[in-house]
C-alpha cells in the first residue's frame, strides 16, 4: 500500500491524545508497524506511521480498554479484522469483474 502522507511518533502522541506507553505496545504486538521501524538503528520516538495507522491504533485502544482485554487478544482481534477488510475489497473486486462478463 502507498500512503502520501506519515505522521511521526510524537505528533501521533500529541495529536491523538494518546500515551507514549501505548503506542510502544501496540508496536510491540504488531498490531501496527512504524514505516520506518525495519532500520534497527531507529528509536521509537523517530518512528513514522502512515496515516492509515490511525484508524487502527485508535481501534486496538478502544478494544483494549473498552473490553478490557489483554494485548495479545487485542492484536488477534486487529488481524482478523484486518482480513476481513482485505477479503471484502477481493470481494468487492470479484463482484465487479463478474457483472462485467456477465454483461458481455
């Protein structure tokens, strides 16, 4: 996926409202990934997120702290919803392609 636009650790904190603490966690479980977290030699608070990782930063907080569940279960329920997401779009796509050749 290509994101035009990032947003780095410390706007994300700022501006989301979120503690530091938490979006180290949610690195941590792999509920999202920095852009730029594949260079060891980057710390946290030089890492970028794509703006896309808004959403499900702000998901994986509400999970975590609304059901109040453990991270580990916070980031099973981020991927299955991740691949929900993903097979709809496939879906979507497939429903496209076939009312095309059906029309023909």
């Amino acid at each position: 996926m290509n994101t035009l636009f990032s947003i780095s650790f410390d706007e994300l904190c700022q501006i989301e409202g979120i503690e530091s603490h938490l979006i180290i966690e949610i690195v941590e479980y792999g509920i999202v990934i920095p852009a730029n977290k594949e260079d060891d030699r980057i710390c946290y608070e030089r890492w970028l997120f794509d703006t896309d990782d808004i959403y499900w930063i702000k998901k994986a907080l509400r999970l975590y702290q609304d059901l109040e569940i453990d991270w580990i279960a916070t980031a099973m329920v981020i991927e299955l919803m991740q691949q929900r997401d993903v097979l709809r779009k496939e879906n979507e796509t497939y429903q496209r392609q076939l009312k095309r050749f059906i029309k023909n």
